[in-house]
C-alpha cells in the first residue's frame, strides 16, 4: 500500500519580479550553511572548515570555529551543519557535523569561550561518528533542533549511486535517514518515543539537503536530493509520531526508480508534496524555509527552496485542500551555485551561494519604508 498526498506545481500570486536578492556578505570561503544562535549575529558554515561571523554589518576577520585540519573536503565532504542548543544563552554549546579526515560523518559538541566571537576548541566532544569511508558522496549534513527540543541529523545513503549500500530502507542502519537523538546529557540517548527503538526517526531518503523545522507551526520540510531525473520536497507535520518511509531506492520523487527490489515490496511510502525535474540543467535541490517574517506579509506562509545548479530560488505554498503550489521566484546572480538557504531569529530568510556570497531575500513590492528596514 502507498500514502499519496496530492502534488501540484503551478503559478502563486506572486511574480519573479517582485522577489531581489539584496547582498548581504561578499568574499567568503565555500559557503553551506547561514544560522542563526538567537541573537543579532549571523553564523556561516564554510565547507573547508570554518564558521565565520556576520555582525550584522560585516563579516568578523577572525573565525568563529576553525576545525580544517580535522576534516576531508571536498566535492560533497567537509564541515556541512551547525546547530546551537535551545539553551545556548545559558550553557553555550553547539554541534557541528562534518566528515573527518577518514571520509567518516561526525557529529561533534563545542562549548563557546569566554569570548562571545570564539568557540573553544578545546572543548570537542565527539558526540556520534557514522561510518561512511567507502564512498565520498551523499553524506548530508543538516542540524536542526527541532520543537521537542531533540537535535535531528540527516545522513545520506552512504553514496555511490542507486543506494548500492543498500541502506535507505533499511531501519537499523543510520545512512539514508532523519535521526533524532537527546543530547541534553552526554553520551547522547535515542527519545523514548522514536520508533524503531533506535535513533531514525524516518527513513528513505537519499542525501537530505537541507531541511528545516517551520517555526510557527513545528511542520518538517525536508528536502532530499535525487539520482537522474527529479527533485522532491518531502513534508513531515507536526503531528507526526516518526516513522515515515520517504520512498528512496525504491522511488525517485513519485517516480519508480527500484521497483523490483526485495526492500520495496509490502511498504507504506509517504510520498513528496513538490516535485520538479531535471529539465533545464537543474540537478540538485536545496532546502529552505517557510517565511514568517515581520517585514514581508506578501511572503507569508510561503516555503522557499531551490537548485543548486541553476541558482534558481522557487516559492511554494499550501492550498486549503492540501495539495501545493509552487513557481520561480528569482535566481541567483550569473545562475551561481545555491547551497543552503539561512533564517534569522525575526524570520528573514537568506540565500547561500557557494562561490562565496549571502543575499536576503526581499520583496520588492512592499512599501519603501518596510524595504529601506532591511537594508
């Protein structure tokens, strides 16, 4: 049996035209990731090792977190996620996820110093390692605290191509999957309530990037790169009790990949809310958010996402009978590479390009006041 939820891509209220990227940093090393401790500063995850800061006015010389010597990059490998505690202001931990120097995913704790800007790097504490040696692809890399305040990890199949490792489907593996674990005491612990007894929290999935908690509604957008052909954006609600087989190897988006094989037969697969393809040169899709910003009300409600080889930024949103909508909206300078998308603590949303530069995302038909705030 499959569970179908009804997907459509078609065109919203707004125009591409209404949508300008506005620079907000320029110059970076391999940019992946924008986040958010709460306060007024910007994070940005650099693949090659280090997290630098964005004060609001400028990128600080020094960085944040310096872990290059303990890491292997390229390509799909480095320093990929950062996450800080929920209770960051008050015991000053955060985690970053990267593969070390032996191609292994790592998920690693560090506690900030005495200065606010400096991390303590003398203060890692692996928190879990994941084998992932025999391929270089697919390893993930999100980090998200989610609104049980459990931190969620989204490992990739373990790379190579169609799931040869076998392990999307398979629930006592911890490749292809969203794990949830505690790490409000270490070593960590896996919740109670997960359910397979172990730390997946869903499964089936072939390289999540990136997903991200709605922080209005608790709603999981996660948005997992395909093989040859489509994209998709799968979609969890708040509601759910885990255990959601997403569909990968067996399908590709709604699409038949492996039908014939022996983990596909008997299932109950959750299939993408959005889907596109191929088509145009697009090959990778890039997570983001749903906007709940102050100054924008034109974006409301809709989730953001986009392709990494194109540069194209999409906009989709949710009809009254659950079936979705979604068009482009605008498109990175020169079709440049889009790797992650960024929310700051009042909702704005950022992009992320990899050739080294961040942009927020504005809506230029709001009045001069509202645009001239977020300059």
């Amino acid at each position: 049996m499959r569970v179908f939820f009804a997907i459509a891509v078609c065109a919203s209220n707004l125009s591409a035209q209404q949508i300008v990227l506005q620079p907000v940093a320029t110059g970076l090393s391999s940019p992946l990731g924008l986040v958010s401790a709460g306060d007024s500063r910007l994070f940005i995850v650099q693949q090659r090792g280090r997290i630098a800061i964005f004060d609001g006015t400028r990128v600080l010389p020094a960085p944040f977190l310096d872990v290059s010597s303990l890491i292997s990059c390229c390509g799909e490998r480095g320093l990929l996620g950062l996450a800080f505690d929920p209770q960051y202001a008050t015991n000053g931990f955060l985690f970053i996820y990267y593969t070390n120097s032996g191609g292994n995913i790592t998920l690693a704790r560090y506690r900030v110093s005495s200065n606010p800007n400096v991390a303590d790097p003398a203060s890692a504490t692996i928190v879990l390692t994941i084998n992932h040696s025999q391929f270089a692809n697919h390893n993930g890399g999100q980090l998200q605290f989610g609104p049980d305040g459990y931190l969620y990890l989204g490992p990739g199949d373990g790379g190579g191509a169609g799931d040869p490792l076998q392990t999307a489907p398979d629930k006592t593996k911890l490749l292809g999957k969203i794990l949830r674990i505690d790490v409000s005491t270490l070593p960590y612990r896996s919740p109670p309530s997960n359910p397979f007894g172990n730390e997946v929290w869903a499964y089936g999935l072939r390289n999540p990037w990136r997903f991200t908690f709605d922080r209005v509604t608790g709603d999981l957008f996660i948005a997992d790169v395909g093989q040859d052909l489509w994209e998709e954006v799968d979609f969890q609600p708040r509601t759910s009790i885990g255990g959601e087989n997403y569909g990968w190897h067996c399908f590709e988006a709604t699409h038949a990949f492996n039908p014939t094989s022996s983990q596909c037969q008997n299932q109950t697969f959750t299939i993408p809310i959005l889907e596109y393809s191929h088509a145009g040169g697009a090959c990778s899709i890039t997570g983001g958010y749903r906007y709940h910003g102050a100054k924008y009300p034109n974006l409301h409600d809709i989730y953001f996402y986009g392709d990494f080889c194109t540069g194209t930024i999409f906009g989709a949103t949710q009809r009254s009978d659950g079936t979705w909508t979604s068009q482009m909206l605008a498109a990175l300078p020169d079709k440049n590479s889009l790797s992650s998308f960024g929310e700051d603590p009042n909702g704005e949303i950022y992009v992320v390009d990899i050739n080294g530069a961040i942009y927020l995302i504005t809506d230029a038909s709001a009045p001069r006041d509202r645009r001239r705030a977020a300059r």
